[in-house]
C-alpha cells in the first residue's frame, strides 16, 4: 500500500471518528475535567453574585478562577510545539491574557490595561480560529453589527476611548466572524467542538456589549449576572473547542499531502 493510500485510510478513520462524535459521549470524555471550573463558577456567583463592585484581591483571585481551571483543561488535553497543537496552543495565550484582563478589569483605574489584555485574547482566539473558510458575507454582517454598536457607544467616548473602544470592537468582531465560519453544518465534518467555539465567541460579545453599554451609555438591570454568566460561558466554549483540534490539524495536513 502507497503512503497515499494509508493517508486515505487513516482520513476515513478520522472522518469516521468526527462523525460519531456525539455530544452525550462529548460530556463523559471531558465532563471530569470541568469540575473545577463549574465549582469555581458557582463558588463566585455564591460569594458574589449580587451586583459587586468589590476591588480585594480576594475578589479577583475568586473571579480569575474559573478561567484558570480553563487553563489547566486545556494543557491537559495536550500541549506541545508540534503543528499538531497549534489551534490549541492559540487559545492558551487567549486564556492567558483574559486571565490578566479579568484581574486589571478589578480596579477601574486599570480599566485600559484590561482592555489591552482582552485585545491580545481575541487577537489570539481569532488567530486559532483560522482564515478557511473565509465566507465574507459573515465578516460583513458582524462588521455591520459592530459598526452599529460603535456609533451607539461613540457620543459616550471621550479622547483616546475612542479609539480603543473601535479597536477592540474590531477585534472582537473579527474573532466571532472567524468562530462562526467554521461551522460548516452541510458538511459531514462539522463538530460539537466547532459548535462550541462558536457559542462561545457570541456569548463573549454578548458579555462584551452588555460591558460597554453599561460602563459608557445607561445602566444594564443585572448587569453583573449576565456579564459574568456569558464570560463564563464564552471561556467553556471557546476552551472546549481544543478537543478534537489535534484532528482538525491532521485532517488538513493529509488533505494537502493528498492534493500533492
């Protein structure tokens, strides 16, 4: 047998794989491991899931939880330099720089650095989530939205927030356009994984806006609680789309030594 005819089989493999991929078998292969983050979840929402505008440490060590349990997910389910582990290595630096956002976003005089941080995250998030396929007219429908969002926000911003709010709305944008445009549901290699990352870069615009509607335009009823339950919820899904990227990466790779 040719070493293209074992890429083609081992492909079918996979495919077969990707397929049978349910999200009930999804929960029991990864559900042990997200234990730490559902406790850390509903230990902050215990101690503070009323309107909190507390600025301790103990505040921000309990609110950077959660995305720290997401760290260790992430690392346990692989981590090395090889190509192979490139999608999820791009989304430990994500969780990384909303980790240091979480904490800078604690004390309001830090407000910018925590922004900068974020920037890197979905910088870094839209990075992993790739430029294939492109489908434009997502791009333009999110350019759309965050255009509207902006010239709703802009008679609120002063000086440099002008800027730096139409850049990270650029950002964010971008990385829910990327996430959005890899779930292809015609194509019979469309994973729960995919889907996930999906859900997840949406919540954390819904998070995002609600943010930036409630600090620069009028005050959001429960704010907090929906802040933090779609941040929350954006960190799982984004994190929960590193399971099946190892396949994802092989996949294309034997997908272009076939095309050779």
């Amino acid at each position: 047998m040719s070493v293209e005819d074992h890429i083609m089989a081992f492909s079918h493999i996979v495919r077969g794989y990707r397929i049978s991929k349910s999200p009930l078998l999804l929960v029991k292969s990864v559900g042990p491991y997200l234990v730490p983050f559902f406790k850390t979840v509903a230990i902050f929402f215990v101690l503070f899931g009323d309107d909190c505008r507390d600025e301790s440490i103990f505040y921000c060590i309990v609110k950077c939880l959660p995305v720290i349990s997401l760290i260790l997910f992430v690392l346990v389910h692989g981590m090395n330099l090889t190509e192979y582990y490139r999608y999820s290595r791009r989304v430990l630096v994500g969780l990384i720089f909303s980790c240091f956002g979480d904490a800078f976003l604690v004390w309001p005089d830090y407000f910018e650095v925590g922004i900068l941080m974020f920037a890197i995250a979905q910088f870094s998030y839209a990075k992993a989530f790739g430029w294939r396929p492109m489908k434009i007219l997502h791009g333009l429908g999110f350019a759309t939205a965050g255009a509207l969002v902006y010239m709703f926000l802009a008679p609120a911003l002063e000086g440099v927030m002008l800027y730096i709010v139409a850049a990270y709305i650029t950002l964010i944008c971008t990385m829910a356009w990327r996430a959005v445009a890899r779930v292809e549901f015609y194509n019979d290699l469309w994973t729960w994984t995919k889907l996930c990352g999906c859900m997840g870069a949406i919540s954390f615009v819904i998070s995002d806006i609600t943010i930036a509607v409630n600090k620069f335009r009028y005050p959001v009823p429960f704010q907090h609680q929906i802040i933090m339950l779609t941040y929350y919820a954006a960190q799982l899904g984004i994190s929960l789309s590193v399971v099946d990227s190892p396949i994802d990466e092989l996949l294309e790779k034997t997908q272009k030594q076939k095309l050779w």
